[in-house]
C-alpha cells in the first residue's frame, strides 16, 4: 500500500513502534479489524468491542503472516511487532487520511437520509462506462467502514464512489476529512436519527459538515425537490446542480411511466441533451437516483450515451428493494433498513405488483419522540395503497397497525409482538402468487423473514 511503511503509520497516528528497527522501513500489503482475515505482510488492527476484544488474537494473526498489530496498550511476550496508540479506531482515521491524500484518485461522496446505497450504486454503474471504480461495499459507511473502504483502493484505481452514513454531529467533518471528495452528491433530508439530530434543520447542519473539506474545483449535486436542499445557493463559490422531477431543475426527468416490479422508464433532460431509458429496478426513487447519477456523470465528463448504459445496467443489492422469485412468489427483500419515506416508498411500489399484495412491516429505530406518529403515518399511508395483508411486527409497529385499521383500504391488518412470532406464523399467512415486501429497521433482523419465505414451496 503506497506510502504504509510501518515508520509512516506510527507517525500519522502518534503510536509507539515495537519490534525490530528494520521493519520500519517495511510497507504493509492491506488492513483487517478481522483477525481471520489476515494475511501476510498485513496490518492487524486491534478494536475492543462490546463482546469481543481484538487484542486477544494479536498472537494469532501474526502466526498467519501479519507483518504488524495495531494496539491500544502494550503487549507484554509478544512476539511480532506493534504500534501502541492511545485509540486504534482513530489512528485508522488518521492513517486512511494519510493514504488518501496520497492517492490521485477522483472521489464523490454521498449522503442524505435516505437512498444513499441505492444512488450510490446507480452511480458507479454509471461511472463504470468510463473509469476504473471502486464502491462502498455492504454497510461500510462509518468512522470505521469509511477507511477500509479507503484502504481497498489501489492507484489502479480512477474514481472511488463513498457511501457516507452519521448519527450524530461531527461525525461526517470526520469522515469528509477522510474522504476528501470531489464532488457531494445529498438524497434527501428526511426523519432518521431524530434522537440525536433533533429535527430536520439539525440533520441537514449535521449532513452538511461533507462540504467541510469538498476540493475547491469541486462539485455538489443536490435533490432539487427536497425543500432544505433546494434553499442552498452556493457553497465555497460553488452553485449546486439541482436534480428532481420538476423542469426547473437543471437536470430533471418526465415522462415517467412505472412497469411494475420490472422498473420505470422516463425522458431525462439535461444541459447537454435528454435520452430515453429504462431503469432495471422499480420506483420513483429510483429516477432521482438515476438523475443523481446523469449530474455527476456530466460532472465526470461522460456522454449522455455512456450515462443511459450505465442506468440501465445497474443493478439492486440484497436487502435493498432486491427482488426474488422464488416459486410462485414474489419476495421483494428491503429489509436492510428502513425509514417513514422509505418505507411508504417501498408500498408505492408494491401498489403495482400482481397478485396479493402483502406488506411485513418492522419497527423503524431513532425517530425520537414523533416515532409514534410515524409509524401511524406509514400504517395510514399503506391503507390508502390498498395493501391485501399488513403485517406489523414489533413494538412502534402496533401504532402502524391501529392506523391502517383506523384508516380503512387494506384488506386485513395483523400487529405482531416479535419476530419469533411472525416467523412461527409465516407460513400459514402466504398464498401462492402473493407479492411479499419485508421492510424493517436493520436491528429488527428482517433477513431471517426472507429466509423463512424462500423456505416456502408454493
């Protein structure tokens, strides 16, 4: 890895080098939190969790091949060298800071409350027609995820396209400081992390520190239909191409026609041109993520030509609107995470599936004191979709459930307790051709549902 001698990582995180003076002068090949992951000549860095403590494999990974270990305090008996700092989850900041400024890369950064994987993936699809990309991979988006992400890059590597995920203030300053994008691309500003961030105005202070260290010759795309974006007229000099659904915008799309579960076509106009497409995976959200990914094309300085491949190649991931035909069912798995625009987003789709239309609704986390209201309204929201079967699952979900009652249109409505609950009764609740949505909060655990369907043989 360019310019990860050992001597150099030491100094960039303040650490304290253990071992043999003439491996100071050795470059590591990679960086792991995982100790099975590592290999030789890597760099293992020790993190102590809430279960387990990185520490107790440091003689591990040095018998696999690991040329140094990064601790929190000294490691009496070891035998291999180490770094010793004050806190490895910030030496790893420091030290991607470092790597990073010593790569010739291009990089866009993205955030918002919403649709950050999805656009983030629509973008690389798109910028993969010209350059060599490297993505955020999974859920790779924090203090910690953030710089792995960095540390996969390689100088072969052209443009990097980071996912960019907080909770609270001052964690995307730090990530920006990482990063150091080139161009900000921001979804939305919407009701996630309310219990930190307060309301609205504080999501978009605390998602607005990305621009902390934006390059000076940079560029920033922003959805032109949310009303907290839209209000920015320029930042460090820079004026904001604005993208949405309405034609004032710079970049914006009609003609916009759903074709069920197999996606939604549109015209798209730009400066430059307008072309025809079809995006691959279904809904209005996804248009301003492909009007995103045109903006920061013709950022990048692609063809409109290469810009509509790129659309329609791409391609959804596991856990994110990923659609499964399993027998004569329709799963749609988007039980990754999940959100009150989200979520009603994810129903506005399934209102143009065939079959039965069956929604297993989950708890939604860290909406503060309004979760309860929020949840009524995505209950209220899935009724006036005409859903056959609701399914609320959790705590909050009962709110969702007692308003889709209250608002009448879905077929029946069923408020279950757990998750055990609902994967005990699953079975008995699915028909065969029913169109199934599995949407939840990440800690809700909604893959073991979708397991649970794809165990089903109708």
């Amino acid at each position: 890895m360019k310019n990860l001698t050992l001597e150099n990582i030491a100094r960039v995180c303040n650490g304290k080098f253990y071992g043999p003076e003439e491996l100071r002068k050795e470059e590591i090949t990679s960086i792991t939190t995982d100790s099975r992951k590592a290999e030789p000549g890597c760099l293992f860095v020790a993190i102590k969790g809430e279960r387990v403590d990185g520490h107790d494999f440091a003689a591990g990974v040095m018998e696999q091949g690991a040329l140094c270990v990064l601790a929190e305090h000294e490691l009496p008996d070891f035998c291999g060298c180490y770094i010793q700092v004050e806190s490895t989850l910030a030496a790893v900041r420091e030290i991607a800071e470092f790597y990073r400024k010593g790569l010739d890369i291009k990089v866009v950064g993205i955030t918002g409350s919403v649709g950050k994987t999805s656009t983030k993936e629509m973008i690389a699809s798109v910028l993969s027609e010209k350059y060599k990309v490297l993505k955020t991979l999974g859920n790779f988006n924090n203090e910690l995820g953030l710089p792995l992400t960095v540390f996969r890059l390689t100088e072969e590597d052209e443009v990097a396209v980071l996912e960019m995920g907080i909770s609270n203030f001052g964690e995307m300053h730090r990530l920006s400081k990482i990063a150091r994008p080139d161009i900000c691309v921001m979804t939305n500003i919407g009701q996630c992390h309310l219990e930190t961030l307060h309301d609205r105005d504080g999501i978009l202070q605390a998602k607005s520190e990305i621009f902390d260290f934006l390059k000076e010759d940079g560029g920033i795309v922003l959805n032109g239909d949310d009303d907290k974006l839209s209000a920015i007229q320029e930042i460090k000099g820079i004026k904001p191409v604005f993208f949405g659904l309405e034609s004032g915008r710079s970049i914006y799309a009609d003609e916009i026609a759903p074709k069920g579960l197999k996606g939604i076509s549109c015209r798209i106009h730009t400066p430059k041109g307008e072309f025809e497409v079809m995006i691959p995976i279904p809904g209005v959200h996804m248009v301003r993520n492909a009007l995103a990914a045109t903006a920061v094309g013709l950022l990048m300085g692609l063809s409109l030509e290469e810009i509509k491949s790129g659309i329609e190649k791409s391609e959804s991931l596991s856990g994110r609107f990923h659609i499964i035909e399993k027998g004569s069912l329709t799963i749609i798995d988007d039980c990754y995470n999940a959100s009150p625009v989200a979520m009603k987003a994810s129903l506005d789709i399934l209102k143009d599936a065939e079959g039965r239309k069956v929604a297993v609704l989950g708890d939604m986390f860290e909406l503060g004191e309004d979760a309860a209201a929020l949840h009524a309204s995505v209950g209220a929201h899935a009724a006036g979709n005409a859903i056959d079967l609701l399914i609320c699952v959790g705590e909050n979900c009962r709110h969702m459930a007692e308003a889709a009652f209250e608002t009448g249109g879905c077929g029946e409505v069923l408020q279950v307790p757990t998750l055990d609950s609902i994967l005990a009764t699953l079975p008995e609740l699915i028909c065969p051709g029913d169109t199934i949505l599995v949407k939840a909060s990440h800690a809700m655990h909604f893959e073991k549902v979708v397991e649970k369907l794809l165990e089903l043989e109708m």
